[in-house]
C-alpha cells in the first residue's frame, strides 16, 4: 500500500488539506493524524469494514474497544442511549480535551467499535487539525493512537511513518503532540463513576465536579481476565524492544539502585538505558541517560515520555532503567503508563 503523508499547519490547517484527509476517510481508508494527546489511527466509526482495517493496520486484538471522536457536543445523540446529568457538566467543562467519556450506546454504533459489549467511548479532541478533520469527514471518527499495538504511543508523524508505513493510506504530519499521554477515561454507564484509565484530565480534576469518582484498580493491577470496557485496560502497552525495570520510592534510593543496577549489567556486558529527570540525570556514571522532564513539572515527563522510549528503541539498549514518579495528579498517569511499559516489573526502594 501507498502512504500518503501531509505536512499540515496544526494552528491554522488549510482547508484543501482537511478536505483531502476527510475524502479518504469517507471512502473508507485509514488516516492517522494529530490530537492534543498522541497521534490517532483514524477511520469512519460508523463503517464496519473500515474500522476493521485500524485492527488489520495495528495488528489490535479484536476485544480491545476504540475510542469514537466528534468535533461537537451535538454530535454525541445518535451515538448514545441517554447523556447523564454528570456528562453534560463534564463536556460543557473538559471539551474539548483529553477526556473520553463512557456512555450506554445506541444501535447506530457497529458492534466492532466496542468488541461487542454495550457501552461505547467519546471524546472530543482539543487539536485544530483533529476538530476539522472529523467536521468535514461528517462521520464520527474512530481512532486509537497511531503504532504498533503493544508499542510506545506516537507523539510525532515520525513515530507513525516508522510503524504505519505501507500498511494506511495517508498520515496527516501536525508536529508534535502536546499532552503525551492518551485521554482520561471514565465511565459514567456503572452505579460509581469510574476512571478507567488516568490521563491528562486528572481525578482531582473530575473530582471538584463529581465528588463520589473513584479509580479502577485495573489501572494499578492488569488481568486477561478483564473484559475491557476502554482501550489499555487487558494488555500490555507502550512496550519497548527492551526489558525495562521501573524503580520507585525516596529519590535518592531510585538513584542509587539505578546506579548500582547499570553498573551490574554494564559490567556484564550489556547495553543500559537510564530514563532520569532533569534533577537526577547528571547522577548516572553508566549507560545512555536520557531525561524525560522535570520532577517539578511532571507534565514535561508525560509529553516526553513516549518518545523517550522509542530513541532507546533506536540506540537498541538491552534494558532500560526508569525512575518512577510520586503518584497523584498527573503522576498517576505517568506511572500507569510505566507500569503497562515495564510490564508492571516495578522495583520499591
């Protein structure tokens, strides 16, 4: 297959651009482009044939449910049952942006968008380029992001060129993404509000809003027994080609059994990759160091932190060596995604 890539402005798309990306969406054909969280693989969520091609393209197993983009809050009614009074003060307060709500769905959604069971997954992106691209395509755009099924998620077209090429027909270039890390999930179809997976919006935030949200304990404790109701619930995900060993607990501790641990493999012949921080990075004697942002600031380590993952991919380290963060807010998120990239092979010290 020809892959067609695009050099978009992101601020100000041009219009003929857009139309070009929502001509092949309409006709069925895949197109991945940008979002504020990572790059998405897009199809017409409403064409059975053309969302199976996303599971084709990505090599996704079939039981692991995609997400549904609209660009207006209107957009929504045909996809669901009902909208619950905690929904409509979510959108009015996170829509755009990266919250993907869960919702009872009505019969217009193909049974292949959510493997099945009868609860369907919106968000509305905050991305110029994804808003007009879904508005001119018509259709509500399914998407999960743009890689390899198990593989870190794509924050630039690059990432996407690497893993997608010859297997979609058009990747949108928008620059890079800005959050790092995919939506937030929550669903609202269950007696409790449940996130399901932590993202840019965080539980604090829903919280103010919706006192009585709780956190899934999938998010800290992964089981094939799951039947996922949103996507990175049941597998391993944003894995890198090496082993990798998340370390957490006092800084100084992580600091020293990183130190102590790379010596070890070093001496035995292998190559390390040091994920730090901007405090900690120049801490480390051996291996390659890489830092994904400031512990001060952990919403530079979510936007660093894929793609950190794939530069080791590119050096071909043998193991990987992270520091973990302090949970809470977005830390949460980070250390999910940690875990999942790990396969939850997490170290305290």
């Amino acid at each position: 297959m020809e892959t067609r890539i695009i050099r978009i402005n992101e601020h100000n798309p041009e219009p003929e651009l857009i139309m070009e990306g929502a001509r092949y969406i309409k006709k069925g054909k895949l197109v991945a482009f940008p979002t504020e969280t990572v790059y998405g693989l897009g199809a017409n969520g409403l064409n059975e044939e053309a969302v199976r091609k996303i599971f084709a393209a990505k090599g996704r197993p079939q039981d692991n449910p995609l997400i549904l983009h609209i660009s207006k809050i209107s957009e929504i009614k045909p996809l669901v049952k009902s909208i619950p009074k905690e929904a409509e003060i979510l959108m009015e307060e996170f829509w755009p942006g990266p919250l993907t709500i869960i919702f009872e769905r009505s019969s217009l959604v193909p049974d292949v968008i959510t493997a099945g069971i009868d609860t369907v997954a919106i968000r509305m992106p905050n991305h110029p380029v994804a808003l007009e691209l879904i508005e001119a395509s018509g259709v509500p755009i399914a998407a999960p992001s743009a890689n390899t099924s198990g593989k870190p998620s794509p924050t630039l077209a690059e990432h996407v060129i690497k893993d997608l090429y010859g297997k979609i027909d058009m990747i949108i270039d928008g620059g890079a993404t800005g959050v790092g890390l995919e939506s937030t999930v929550l669903d609202l179809t269950g007696d409790v509000p449940m996130i399901l997976r932590p993202g840019g919006i965080t539980l604090e935030a829903i919280k103010y809003f919706i006192p009585n949200v709780e956190m899934d304990l999938s998010i800290i404790s992964s089981s094939d027994k799951i039947i996922p109701k949103s996507p990175g619930q049941k597998y391993r995900h944003y894995a890198p080609n090496a082993d990798m060993i998340v370390f957490t607990g006092n800084i100084e501790n992580i600091v020293e059994a990183i130190r102590n641990k790379a010596k070890e493999y070093v001496d035995s012949g292998k190559s390390v990759g040091i994920m730090a921080t901007d405090e900690t990075k120049n801490r480390y004697d051996e291996g390659i160091v890489i830092s994904i942002g400031s512990r001060r600031n952990k919403g530079t380590i979510a936007h660093n932190l894929f793609n950190a993952l794939r530069q080791f991919d590119e050096l071909g380290v043998d193991i990987i060596l992270s520091e973990g963060v302090e949970t809470g807010s977005i830390g949460t998120a980070i250390m999910n995604r940690l875990k999942k990239s790990s396969g939850g092979n997490i170290i305290e010290v």
